[in-house]
C-alpha cells in the first residue's frame, strides 16, 4: 500500500510525493508539479501510478469497473448509401415564382391536369443541375413546390438535349442561358400531398440520407426541404411513401397511369 513519501506519477505528467493515506475513504494524497498543487485520489486512480510496483495499488486498481470501448459504427461506404436511393424515383422542388432558374410551371397547371412537358436544368456546374442527365426513360419524377408535391410525371425521351434555352425564366442572369431537358408526361394531382404535416416530416427526418458527396438528399434534419434543392433522387422509403399516398388517396386522374406507376428499385 502506498505511505507517506512514497513516488508516484500523477496524470501520467508529473513527480508526485505521497503527503497522506486515508485508509477509511482508500484516498491518497499527493503533491506534485514541483510541490505547487495538492490533489486527493482514490486508491487505484488511473491519474496516479507507483514508481515501485505496489500489489495493493493493483489489486485496487483491478477491482475499479473497467472502461469500455466506444462502440462505433462501421461507416458506410458511398455505394452501400448509393444503393439506400431509387434508381427510377426522383423529386424536383419547383419555385414559387418564375423569376428563378428553374422552369415555372405553375402557370401552366391551371386549366390541364395532363399533358407533356419539359424539365429543364440550366448548364452550371452543381450536383442539383447535373443530376438531370442521369433521368432515364421510365424514371418517375414527384414535383414539389411551396404547397407541397403538386403533380407526378414519366420522362418519356431519351436521350438528354442539350443547349436548349429555358423560355420560362424571367431572371435575366438565366434567361438566354444554354441547359437541358428532358420531356416528360405530366399529371397534376388532385390535391397536393402536404409535406409540413408533422407526421410526414417524421417520417421523411428518419429516412432521409444527409451529407453523401455527389449524391445529397433534397431533405434536411427535420424531414423539410434543403434550401438549394432542385433535381434530386428520392431515398427508396420516401419514394414507397409517396407512391402509396398517390395510390390510396387517387390523387391522379389518369388510372392507367398510376397502375403503370414501377417498383421502386
């Protein structure tokens, strides 16, 4: 057992000299750091060590719960979070105005619930645009503006067009600029599907996929729309959710359309 005078090491640091034992509180006191501070520790602190091997220390030291490691888990790599997004469901978050880069199209939807149309990305060099040239024939694209998911549409060409101007943009930095498109088959649906609601931002907070380089998620902590978001794929949950609401709600007018709705892959 450590005695008055004994040597120790304090913190691994600093020259220690024992001042006292309290066997009763199984403290020991130490003066350490060239005699300026005083400290109290239990018998078999890992703060302190003997300079002479002392059993009791050990056996103190022994009997003190063990540190655990932290458990971490394993990271996933890049294509395991690949793999978690659809490969045929996508969602564009549309603009409350025209006078933004992307193609107003609420304009368009008030007398028609069904016809085709283009969607454009203009040619800058960010994931929310570029995303456009990976759309595939087939592929589904869920519309979202500021009322929530507001139509539903197919790309029905391929391949991508490029350098086309958008006609619907009034900013002027946009509106002469060269981009892309795609044409697809558009339906409005009847009622938008409500994305503020909290049970569904519950529900998309705890299925979205944040921070994957190349591959962002148009959510955010909180299941709401990152600010930015334009052209994104849709995490395979997400996609399942919205393609049930769709269905069970009969937000579609056109019923051959929504039974041909895919598998989310």
């Amino acid at each position: 057992m450590l005695k008055q005078n004994d040597k120790v090491i304090v913190k691994k640091e600093f020259d220690g000299i024992v001042e006292g034992v309290n066997e009763g509180r199984k403290t020991v006191t130490v003066v350490y750091d060239g005699g300026s501070r005083h400290a109290t520790f239990p018998w078999g602190a890992y703060e302190i060590e003997p300079v002479t091997p002392d059993p009791d220390w050990d056996n103190a030291r022994a009997a003190l719960p063990q540190p655990q490691p932290a458990k971490v888990k394993p990271a996933q790599s890049q294509a395991q979070v690949f793999s978690q997004f659809s490969q045929n469901y996508w969602i564009l978050v549309q603009p409350n105005s025209a006078d933004e880069v992307e193609i107003d199209l609420k304009s368009r939807l008030e007398s028609d619930s069904h016809y085709s149309m283009y969607i454009w990305s203009p040619d800058i060099d960010a994931w929310r645009y570029k995303n456009i040239k990976f759309l595939k024939t087939g592929d589904i694209v869920f519309h979202v503006d500021g009322t929530g998911i507001f139509g539903v549409s197919r790309v029905t060409e391929d391949p991508l067009k490029t350098g086309v101007p958008c006609p619907y943009v009034t900013n002027a930095t946009y509106k002469n600029m060269k981009g892309a498109e795609r044409k697809v088959d558009f339906h409005k649906l009847i009622k938008p599907i409500d994305l503020n609601n909290n049970n569904m931002k519950n529900f998309i907070d705890q299925h979205y996929i944040p921070g994957v380089e190349g591959t962002p998620s148009a959510f955010q902590k909180g299941g709401t729309i990152h600010q930015g978001s334009y052209l994104h794929r849709l995490e395979k949950e997400i996609a399942k959710k919205f393609v049930s609401i769709v269905k069970t709600e009969n937000l579609i007018k056109d019923k051959n359309f929504v039974n041909n709705l895919p598998q989310v892959i």
